[in-house]
C-alpha cells in the first residue's frame, strides 16, 4: 500500500497512488501516446474523471452500510446521479467521443466505466440513462473500440 490505500501502480521507478494519478498515467503511456491531449482536452479528460469519481460516490451509498442507509441511498441515486449525468451530456458535442476522431478519450473511458461496470455501475444500479443520448451514443462506440472490446472479454464483461 501507498498512502495506506489502494489502488496503486508500480511502474519501474514509478509508485503512484489516487485513482485520477493512476487514471493519468495510464493514459499519458497509453493511448494519449498516439495523440497528446491539449491542455483543455486534458482538463475535459479530468472533469469526467471527477464526475466518475461523483458517479461512484453516490452508487456506493446504495451498496455499503446498513441496510437503511442503503435504501436511502438506492432512493436518492437517481436524482444525484441526474445532477451529474447532465453535465456530461453537456460536455460530449455531436461525435461519439468527447474530442477524439480516432478513439476513446480518458474521459470517455471513465464515463463508459461508470455506466457499464457491474460494480457499481449506473445500469447495475438501475439508473435509467434514457435522457443521455450523448453518453449513450459515446458508451456504444467505446464498446465498440477494439482495445476495449478485447479488454472486456478479458475480463469476463
């Protein structure tokens, strides 16, 4: 453990912790290696990294504590989520990605993650998504991304 927490990455020399670092870094010797995000793309990447980290917040008030807290969680999740998903929609133009032509984004991978993951995810958590054509249309064609569609077989998704 790092920091006394989890998840971590050790890479040759490098020991990191804190999903957003983890995120970053991923990216920054993965597919960002391809095409170097602007410094704004870089802040979209990190805005949905947040919104996904908020995302997971609220979903995990439906799966942790007492079976009361649950509940209460389980009922206000729509509305919580509601709040974060419109700012999503709002980010995402008219391609399936946030700002790339050739591929997901980070960002766009961590809004296909929030939605899809079956823990939590927002369809594992019966959060209807009906109202978000954007982030419909953006977590079809991440699934239909070839890395990810190996990735998810992979992993049994």
């Amino acid at each position: 453990k790092f920091f006394g927490q989890m998840p971590i990455i050790l890479h040759g020399d490098v020991k990191l912790a804190q999903s957003v670092a983890l995120s970053n870094y991923a990216a920054d010797i993965g597919i960002n290696t391809k095409s170097n995000p602007t410094a704004a793309q870089r802040g979209l990447d990190n805005m949905l990294l947040g919104a996904h980290s908020d995302l997971q917040g609220a979903m995990y008030k439906c799966l942790f504590g007492s079976d009361d807290s649950k509940a209460a969680g389980k009922e206000a999740l729509p509305a919580a989520a509601a709040k974060i998903l419109k700012g999503i929609e709002g980010a995402y133009g008219e391609g399936p990605f946030l700002y790339r032509t050739d591929g997901p984004s980070l960002g766009d991978l961590a809004i296909f993650d929030a939605v899809t993951s079956p823990f939590p995810g927002l369809k594992a958590c019966g959060v209807d998504l009906e109202a978000y054509p954007k982030i419909n249309k953006a977590v079809a064609a991440v699934a239909d991304d070839a890395n990810v569609k190996a990735y998810c077989q992979k992993r049994g998704f």
